[in-house]
C-alpha cells in the first residue's frame, strides 16, 4: 500500500462531485468551507462536476470518472475531497483505469 504524504499549507485539494453535487442554493455553504481551506494556506482546486445535480448525481457517470480520474493524474493535486458522501460513485469503479494509476503519486480521497 501507498500513502500520500500529509496535506500541509500549500498543498492542492480538487473538489468534484463524484457522487452527489451541490444545487446552486447550497452555494453559500460550500464557499464558507472553500474560504475556510484557502485561509489555512490550502490551494483549492473546484472541478467542473460540482455543482450539477440531476437524479442524485451531479454528471452522468462518464463525465464524473473523467473528472475523477483527470485529478488523480494530476501529480499537483495533493488530495481529492467531494463536497459530501460518495454513496453513488460506486458507478464510477468499472470506468476507473486502475493501470494508469499505478505510475502516478497517491493522493488522499475522502468519500
């Protein structure tokens, strides 16, 4: 098992909705939260699937594991964080490239 390095000030967080995404009048809540991350010298990096949210899921599923997997590419990304639960990203699983992720540096993902 690989473990990433802890998140320390200056480190990337990518926030997507690979389950469920934030409706625009919940909008308030997730700035507080971003301003929160940025103020402790966290970089914040907000993806394009957050803020859809149709039948409980933010994407259709392809749209969400390209996202998802754009991040964990991305070795400037430190950490992935959705902005709640993950219950429906179990979807993404066949669609993940799992051989493509054994080069690139472990990330923290929460979910």
């Amino acid at each position: 098992m690989k473990y990433p390095k802890p998140l320390q000030q200056g480190s990337t967080i990518a926030i997507t909705a690979f389950s469920s995404g934030i409706e625009k009048k919940h909008d308030a809540r997730f700035r507080v939260v971003r301003d929160n991350l940025e103020s402790r010298g966290f970089n914040v990096v907000v993806g394009k699937c957050l803020y859809g949210q149709n039948k409980h899921v933010s994407a259709p599923a392809q749209k969400r594991a390209d996202e998802l997997m754009s991040f964990l590419m991305d070795d400037e990304i430190d950490a992935i964080y959705p902005p709640w639960g993950g219950q429906l990203a179990i979807e993404l699983l066949p669609l993940i490239d799992f051989a493509k992720l054994q080069a690139v540096r472990p990330k923290w993902i929460l979910g």
